[in-house]
C-alpha cells in the first residue's frame, strides 16, 4: 500500500516534472514571440514614422498633385476648381459681362456645326488656356491650331496633346500669331476667337482682349474664313471690350459682304448675307 502510495507519488512527481518543462518551453516560445512582435512593431512604426516624415516635407496637397498633375482628373478638378471661384458658367477665370454665358457644350456644338455646314478641316482658336475646346474638337478636324499667350498654359495644353498629331499649339499673342498663321492656311478655316484676360492664371497682353487686332489680321486674308467670337455680351458692357457696333465696322471696312449675327453668346462671322 505504501509502495503503492509511494509509487502513484513517483509517477505525481515525474508527470508535475514533465508539465513543468512544458510549461517552461512554452513560457520561452511565448518569450520569443513577444521579442519577434516587438521587433515588428518597431520596424512597422519606423515605417510609419518615416511616411509621416515624408508628409510633413511635401504636403498632402503636392503629394495629391504630384500623383494626378497632368491626368484628364486633374483638368476636370481644375476646370471644375475655375467653374466654382468665377461664378455661373464662366471658363478661364472670373466672370465678365453683365449676363451668364451659356454653357461650354453649347459652344462646342456650335465650332462642330459651323465646321460641318461650312465643310471646313481646319479650326483657328486664339486663347487655349486648358484646351478643352480643343478636346472637343479634335475628333472633327483634320487641324486644329491653338495660340495662348501664357506660357505655362501653352506648356500644359502642349503636354496634354502630345500624341494628337492634328493639334499644334503655339505660344504667343494671338494677334500677332494669327496675322502670321493665316498667311499659311490654304482652305478657308473656322476661327473660334477667344483670346483674353480672364483673371486667376490666365495671361494679359497689351490689352485685355487682342480681339480688334485678330480680326485686322484675318479679314485682311481670304475672304471665306468663317469666324466665332465668344463672349458677346462683354462686348459694349465690359469697357475692356469693343461694342458690338465697332466690331461690326472693322468687319464691312475689311470685307463688305460680310454678315454678322450675335447669337448664343457668340458673335457669327460669315461670308454671306443670311448664312445663318
Ligand atoms: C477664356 S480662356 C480660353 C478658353 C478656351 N478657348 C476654351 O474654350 O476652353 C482665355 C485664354 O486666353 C489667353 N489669352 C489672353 N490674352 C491673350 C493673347 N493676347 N493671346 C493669346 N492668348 C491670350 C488667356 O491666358 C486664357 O488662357
């Protein structure tokens, strides 16, 4: 019976001996597991830490452009970003003029229909600022030349247009890059003319607007170009701006058949009487 006790006790003592190395082994696994979650921790607050770092020196704002500049996200935020700060349906800066302009789409159906019934290849705009006109129109003609005098527009529109092979972007100001680009057209173009002023990062030349010496330049050429004035109504209620009656004789001292009508915002300059 004692031996029996003495025994069972032995058989205690050796299984408590065995449970105590386990427990130890498991003790010294569960050590090095916290020594490795350590170790990773401070490898991934580091990392974090470093991130942080980098924030700090660039900005979330440059990091953000940095990652979209120059993508079609950054135009529309940007376009979007001028829509908001230069009141109702306004492009390139602060509003002008006494009444809204119409929307963008409606000016864009307007170059495309006036090229379509007019059978012109070529399309002439003067003021690029981010292109969008451009973007709309590239698909419809066989050329399109674009002048801005901003050389940083002009370096941004160039960029984004690289790969269209029927888009040419020239720097300078319009009223003078027309009088020399139309010497080099060989068919009647469609001229969209809106080269001006318009505050936030938009450039000024000599004046506000280049307008009476962009239609010197091309009334003084053939006389089948077919021209759009954006933005009539600046034109007698922004002092900036010719009247409509001043525009109106530059165009009959030039070509006198010509008809001029102002319709959605935009001054219509056509070959014959009742064209449009
Ligand atoms: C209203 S924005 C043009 C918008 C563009 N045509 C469109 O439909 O998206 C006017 C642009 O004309 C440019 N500009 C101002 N004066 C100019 C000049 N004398 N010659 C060429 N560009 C001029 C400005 O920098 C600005 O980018």
């Amino acid at each position: 019976m004692c031996l029996l006790k003495s025994s069972i006790f032995a058989v205690q003592a050796s299984s408590k001996a065995s449970q105590d190395d386990q427990l130890g082994s498991r003790v010294s696994v569960a050590h090095s597991d916290i020594l490795a979650i350590e170790e990773q921790s401070r490898l991934i607050g580091s990392v974090i830490w470093k991130r942080v770092e980098q924030l700090q020196k660039h900005s979330m704002r440059g990091l953000i452009r940095s990652v979209i500049d120059n993508t079609w996200l950054y135009y529309w935020l940007r376009s979007l970003r001028n829509r908001l700060l230069a009141g109702p349906r306004t492009k390139g800066g602060a509003s002008r003029g006494s009444l809204p302009s119409p929307p963008e789409v409606i000016k864009q159906n307007t170059v495309r229909e006036y090229a379509s019934r007019y059978g012109l290849r070529t399309l002439v705009e003067t003021g690029t600022y981010l292109g969008d006109m451009v973007e709309a129109s590239r698909g419809f003609f066989e050329r399109i030349y674009t002048i801005e005098l901003s050389q940083e527009l002009a370096a941004r529109a160039t960029k984004r247009f690289t790969g269209a092979t029927n888009v040419q972007v020239l720097q300078g100001d319009s009223g003078e890059v027309v009088a020399d680009l139309v010497k080099l057209l060989h068919e009647p173009a469609l001229f969209w003319l809106d080269a001006h002023y318009s505050a936030g990062i938009t450039a000024k030349g000599e004046v506000d607007t280049p307008i009476l010496k962009e239609l010197s330049a091309i009334l003084a050429g053939a006389p089948n170009h077919i021209l759009l004035i954006d933005d009539a109504r600046c034109f007698g209620s922004d002092p900036a701006y010719p009247t409509i009656e001043e525009v109106t004789r530059l165009v009959r001292a030039c070509q006198p058949h010509r008809h001029l009508v102002v319709e959605n915002d935009i001054i219509r300059i056509t070959p014959e009487i009742g064209a449009v």
